[in-house]
C-alpha cells in the first residue's frame, strides 16, 4: 500500500512526532515467530525500534481528526473507511463524553496508518508487535510460562464490551501496557495475512496459510493467542472497522554509524 501518497492526498497533518516518553525503545532481537518468513526458518530478526507505551486514545485521535478533516466519519471516503468508521462517537470530531481516555476502535487501517505517519511515525509490522507481546512482567519472552499463558487467554475468553476501559494497564518487561486484556491492534504488514477458511484443514500443518511460507498447528496451545490476533487480522480488510480493533504506531531506531 502506497500508505506516504495516501497520507498526502488525504491532506494529513504537519508530523509532529510524539514524545520520547510516550514510546518505549525496544531493541533488536532474534526470536521464534508463529509466523515463520519462510519454509524451514523458525526465528525472525527485528532490528531496533520505538512503540507507543498505550493504544491511541479516543482524544488522540479525535486532535487528529479535527486537525485533518479528511478523516472525519462524515467525509472520509469509503475507499479508505466502511460505514462503521467512528459510528460511536458523539458527533464528527467528538468521542462519547467519558470516553476520552479509552482507545480509540472502529478506525480502518487506512486510518490508523495515515494517523501515525502524522505522527512521523508508522503501524508496527506484525514481528515487532509480535516480539512485544511474547513479553512478560519481568522477562522479554513469557510464552514458557504457564500463569501467563492463562493470563492472557483468559482475555480470549471473555465477549467482547460495548465499553472499553482506559489506557494505561500494568507494563510489561518494556513497559508497554495494554498489549493483550483491551483491543485487538491494527498493523502494517496485516493486509499480507491469509488465513484458510476452511475447517477440515484444523491440526494439518498447513492449517494456516501466510504471504510467506510458514505453517503453525492449532494443536499449540502456547500460540492460541498468536493465532486468533493472526485469524481477526487476516479477515480484515484495510477499509473494515471493528468495535475491538485498535492500534499503536512504532518507529524505527536510526542505524548507529
């Protein structure tokens, strides 16, 4: 997607990139993806970069809005966003009262990318978030550690609320907060997902189909959480809105020379 051209034509706001404080750094690492780059690859490099501690909020968003009209629920085109694009709101550029310190959901991909270039900035790709999420409290990779694991699944057990509560949950290991318990988030490689339709193809290795080659088995219990983001994701399209999608924009860290 020519996201920088979509930006312009949509007449986005001057950058003004968010505070050092409002990001956390993550540094580079090597892990072990559930999304494998290609056939008989099991781990991922993600070279440095920057996160948003906290989804974007309902205020954020609506400054955003108000300062680049293109992107209000009673312009914007429906090439960039469907007809549930900001429907809870009170009005055009306003969230509903109270509701200001929540993030902000039923954004299109569209939107939450053209807000973050606003931003100088970007959606994470699916391996930084990825890396992000496999942390826990007090380590960089959880997803051995059974209390977590069920942590975190319980989450995926609950329905969804019409309410969603504000930003600002407990941080993990890289003092990113809200990464799992609050919405699903949008990210920039999403539209490169595809997941097969087809149930008879649950606990074939080839259950779950990507851009890339890799194959992971829904007999893994660790990844269930990996898989269901993986699964809303790829039934998404950029111009869909969902009243529990959401999304952080990232940075990339300047290469030392």
């Amino acid at each position: 997607m020519k996201s920088t051209a979509l930006v312009l034509l949509m007449g986005a706001a001057v950058a003004a990139t968010a505070p050092p404080a409002q990001r956390a750094g993550i540094p580079a690492a090597t892990f072990a993806t559930i999304l494998p780059p290609a056939p008989g690859v099991a781990t991922v490099h993600v070279d440095a970069f920057e996160l948003d501690r906290t989804p974007v909020t309902n205020a954020a968003f609506a400054a955003f809005v108000r300062s680049t009209p293109a992107w209000r629920r009673d312009r914007v085109a429906r090439v960039f966003a469907d007809e549930r694009y900001l429907a809870h709101w009170r009005d055009a550029s306003t969230p509903a009262p109270g509701a200001e310190r929540a993030p902000v959901t039923q954004v299109s991909w569209f939107a939450a990318q053209a807000y973050c270039e606003a931003q100088g900035a970007r959606l994470p790709t699916w391996h930084e978030w990825e890396l992000v999420a496999a942390a826990g409290p007090d380590t960089a990779d959880a997803r051995s550690d059974p209390d977590w694991l069920q942590t975190i699944l319980s989450w995926y057990a609950r329905p969804a609320s019409d309410t969603l509560p504000d930003v600002g949950g407990a941080p993990n290991y890289y003092g990113v907060r809200d990464v799992h318990g609050l919405v699903w988030e949008w990210v920039l490689d999403a539209q490169s997902m595809m997941v097969s339709g087809d149930n008879r193809e649950q606990g074939d290795p080839d259950a779950l189909r990507f851009c890339g080659s890799g194959a992971v088995t829904m007999e893994q219990k660790e990844n269930y959480a990996m898989l269901m983001r993986i699964a809303t994701l790829s039934s998404m399209r950029a111009s869909y809105t969902s009243k529990s999608m959401g999304f952080r924009c990232a940075v990339p860290r300047p290469v030392p020379r």
